[in-house]
C-alpha cells in the first residue's frame, strides 16, 4: 500500500527546514580547498557560524554562503575566528528570521548589532494586560474594591462586559451559608454568578456580604461566605474547586 489514509487526509512528511550542512570546517582547510568547498555549496542561501575554538563567535546570513565565508578571510573578523560552520537553507526568506533567533539567544561577542526581527512582540503585550487584568481581580476579591472589579478584560484587549466574578462557578442554583456574631445566614448562587440574599441580588461575594457586616472597611466576599464541595463539606467560597 502507498501512503496509508487517515480518515480524508493523506499523512505527508514534513520537509526539512535546513536541506544540508558542513560543520566544523577549519579556517585553513577553506583556504585551501576553497573551489571543492564552495562548488559544494553553489549558490545556496543560508547560515554560518564562525567558531574561535568552542566558542561561538559570530552568526551570520547570506543568500550566496561561498562568498560570503570567503568575505571573512579578509575583513575585521580575520583573526577572530578559527573554524566555521555552514547550514544551507530550503528558502531564502527563512533565513533573515533563523539569523535574528540565533543572535538574539547566543548573543556572539562578534556580531555588534543585535536584529529586531520580524515578529511584532505581541507577547509581552499581552502577558502586560494578562497580569494587570489578574492583579485586578485579586485586589476585588480582598478588599471589594470595586474600581478593581470594573470590566473583565481578556488578554486579547477585548471586553467581556459587567460579568459578575463568580459567573460559571456553579451549575445550578447552589445554597451559601455563613454564621456571623452569633446569627446565621442564608443566601444562594446562580450559575451567572449572581447572589441572592434577603430577596435582593448582588453581583459579587463582596457585596452581599456587606449587607450582613454593617461596618466600614474592606471585606473579603469570597472568604465570608461558605458553601458546599463535592464531598459536601463546607469550604469558603474562595477555596471551592468546582
């Protein structure tokens, strides 16, 4: 059988990124078999490296390699290096970003200028809000502030809208408990995150646990209150693993 069928699609192997290399090539041995080497290697676009002993010394690019080695046997880099290596890419316009990735990681003493990249760096971006948007969260939760609270934003930058913190929490309509100077209270939650309490709803654990501690300063919602687990023990709604 040739190439067996999964399902619709036909398995395909994945072709190589670097389609041949010469490694470790002394700089005496290029000059004198520079025709052998360079006939070898044509007019292939892709990487060097430039060795001084075992040290990685510079890292470079270029869309006809023969020269370009060759280009280093005279220039300011001459007495830097001592052997060299060559990868020979499948396609030219890889090459620019695989050069960017080696020098930006290895950082060689040689190469002077440290490439940008293609890449825009949404990332860090993204990690940025990620973590003020999760920073947000944490300081609702212990002080109810509800600047914090605001709108949930997502990493990508959009707006979820006013969803109450504890949306999803629970699937159906789930009892909260909680003794507080003496007296017990009674409230539920719905799987929208909202909290009913003495026939008033509330958007947040906070909240309703305002309407019971009347006094001034922060509250912690989700320590307030209590509710069942899986196991039906009751744990504070902070530590509820649903």
């Amino acid at each position: 059988m040739q190439g067996q069928k999964h399902g619709t699609t036909t398995s395909r192997k994945a072709r190589p990124l670097v389609v041949d290399r010469l490694e470790n090539v002394s700089k005496d041995i290029f000059r004198q078999h520079y025709d052998q080497i360079t006939e070898l290697v044509g007019d292939s676009p892709g990487i060097y490296a430039l060795y001084d002993g075992l040290n990685l010394y510079y890292v470079g690019k270029s869309t006809e390699l023969r020269k370009r080695v060759r280009h280093h046997l005279k220039d300011r880099h001459l007495a830097s290096w001592t052997h060299f290596s060559l990868y020979l890419a499948r396609r030219e316009d890889h090459i620019h970003e695989i050069e960017s990735l080696l020098i930006r990681i290895a950082n060689p003493k040689g190469n002077r200028v440290i490439p940008r990249g293609r890449s825009a760096g949404t990332l860090a971006k993204l990690l940025k809000k990620s973590i003020q948007t999760k920073q947000k969260q944490e300081l609702q939760l212990m002080f109810g502030d509800k600047h914090a609270a605001g709108r949930i934003v997502l990493a990508s930058g959009h707006e979820t809208g006013k969803t109450p913190p504890l949306a999803g929490l629970v699937a159906k309509r789930t009892k909260l408990y909680r003794t507080y100077n003496g007296r017990e209270y009674i409230a539920s939650i719905n799987p929208q995150g909202v909290i009913n309490y003495n026939g008033k709803k509330y958007n947040s654990a906070t909240a309703a646990a305002k309407a019971i501690v009347k006094r001034k300063g922060a509250i912690n919602g989700r320590a307030f209150w209590y509710i069942r687990d899986l196991h039906g023990d009751w744990v504070r709604l902070s530590d509820y693993k649903h």
